[in-house]
C-alpha cells in the first residue's frame, strides 16, 4: 500500500467522486463519513491548521481516505504539534471511509506516521468502540507507539417503535412532566420542523443565537468557541440539506426562538448533533415539550428507526 496526500483545497473538492466511491464500497452512507462533512470541516477548521488528506492505495486503486488537521497547540499544558483526526466542533461522533481491508489500512497509516518527524502527538477524537476502524487501530497501535483512551463518551440512543417499552416509558414520562409543569399562561409554544434552510436568512441566526458554547473537551483538545461551531453548522447546513440530511427542530415561546435540535437524518438513523436553549425558566418543561414533539413525529414515520 501507498499514501498520497493532498492539502489544497481544489484538490480536496476534486476527491468528491473517489470518496463516494470508497464509502458506497463499505457500504456504510452515514453523513460523517462523506465528502460533505469533511468539507465543513476543512472551509472552517481555521486559520491556525494545516489541512491535509491522507490516500491510501493498492494496486486496485484507493481505498481509504483519512483527513486530518496539523497545529501547534498546548495539550494538557504542554506544547506540542498535534495531528488530528478532522473533526467537527462541538461534535463527538467521527469516522473515517475505509472501503476495505482496515487493518492493512491501519497499519500503512501508522508506517507513513512514523516516517515523519514533525509531529509529537496524534488525537483521534470521536471514533465509536463498535466501529471497524477504532478496532483496526486499536490492534495496530500495540507495540507501536504509547497511546490511551483519553475519555469515553456515552451518546444513548432509543428503538423508535412503540412495542420497545424503553421508548413507551420515555414517552409516558413526558407526558406526565408537560402536564405536570408550570402553567404558561397564554403564551403560545410552537414546534417546528425544518428541512431546508437559508443560511443567510433571519430564521438561521435566530436559531444560531440561542447556541450554547460548551466547555467540554474532546480528547483532551481545547473546547471549540461558539463561533467555530457556527460556523461550522453554517458550512454544512447547506450541504445537509442538498443530501435530505437535515432536520432541525425549533421550539418558539411567545414567538421566540427558546429551544433548538440540529439533527442529521439518514439510513433510518437520527443523529442529534447539538442540542441548545435559552434561560426560559425550568419550571416550564419546554425541554421536554420539545423533545415529545419529536420523539411522537419520529414514531409515525416508518423510515426512522433509531433516534
């Protein structure tokens, strides 16, 4: 196997048709895996970081695509020149489209790392535990270099048909908490649904004004800012929408914009990327008018599955 590395952006957008290739061959079509997520990623990762996409190859062609990002930055209060795995602000979830053969892959990675000589520390946030990739690195990285899991992240999840009695008790708990809350008067509440967006519209920077930076880390990597995750989701909302990704729920309080879900849909998979509120009272449940809203329209829909 070979590695071919591109870092310009026309180059990148060149790769579009080889990368739906290699993910239609893994047959795995979820949205973090594509050429448009990374997209968002590389146009908003920053000045301060070097782009580059890794190819790997045989003799049949390319079979794995692995981007990432290089920075000097201080991790855990040391200097150091980072390479990362791409990744989006904000967001826990990543993988990498790999179309075969993930533990040659894992290994050619590895080998062409340890060729190079700038770099101190590799960071591969978001990778799932189930997923063919984190184990090929995982089996590859022993004897190979000092590595650990920095932090584990649990991202539950729920069958979405009626019959699983998880989701029945979720559902019969919101309801008694909405009609146990406090009165809210005559204020109307409203949840929206939205598949399509303008970005440039007064709609999309009500919704970006009610996001909530987080100080959380991933991997023990700096917390992004509010700005980086709005730009980001600025960068792929477009995107989602085009690919029939996107769905982004609003809830309104007195007209407002109070309560928000960005949700990329696919393959029968909900996957909630971010979650944000306004300070609207607690006593007022509005979370969860929201999150009843939704989970009651995703059971009526025979194309979701998971949530």
């Amino acid at each position: 196997m070979k590695i071919r590395t591109v870092t310009s952006l026309r180059e990148f957008d060149q790769l579009a048709a080889v990368w739906r290739d290699i993910t239609d061959a893994s047959g795995q079509r979820s949205p973090f895996m594509s050429h448009d997520w990374f997209a968002s990623c590389w146009r908003t990762a920053g000045p301060h970081c070097r782009r580059e996409v890794w190819i790997v190859e045989d003799a049949a062609g390319p079979l794995a695509i692995i981007p990432l990002l290089y920075s000097r930055r201080w991790y855990r209060r040391f200097p150091s020149r980072t390479l990362q795995l791409m990744h989006a602000p904000g967001t826990p979830t990543a993988d990498l489209p790999v179309a075969r053969e993930f533990d040659e892959v894992a290994v050619a990675f590895l080998d062409h790392l340890r060729s190079r000589r700038d770099w101190d520390l590799l960071v591969m946030p978001g990778l799932a535990a189930e997923s063919s990739t984190w184990k090929a690195f995982e089996s590859a990285l022993t004897n190979r270099y000092s590595w650990r899991v920095a932090n584990r992240i649990r991202l539950p999840y729920v069958q979405l048909s009626e019959r699983d009695p998880s989701l029945r008790a979720m559902l019969d708990g919101l309801r008694g908490a909405v009609a146990s809350s406090q009165s809210r008067g005559s204020v109307p509440v409203v949840v929206e649904e939205h598949r399509d967006l303008d970005v440039r519209g007064p709609l999309f920077d009500e919704i970006m004004g009610v996001l909530n930076a987080r100080r959380h880390t991933i991997a023990g990597m700096p917390a992004p800012s509010g700005e980086e995750v709005r730009r980001f989701l600025r960068e792929l909302t477009p995107r989602a929408a085009s690919n029939s990704w996107l769905s982004l729920w609003v809830l309104r309080f007195g007209g407002l914009v109070v309560e928000t879900e960005y949700q990329l849909v696919a393959d029968g998979r909900v996957h909630a990327l971010r979650r944000d509120a306004d300070r609207t009272p607690p006593a007022l449940r509005l979370g969860d008018v929201l999150t009843l809203s939704i989970l009651e329209a995703l059971v009526r829909r025979p194309t979701a599955h998971i949530y």
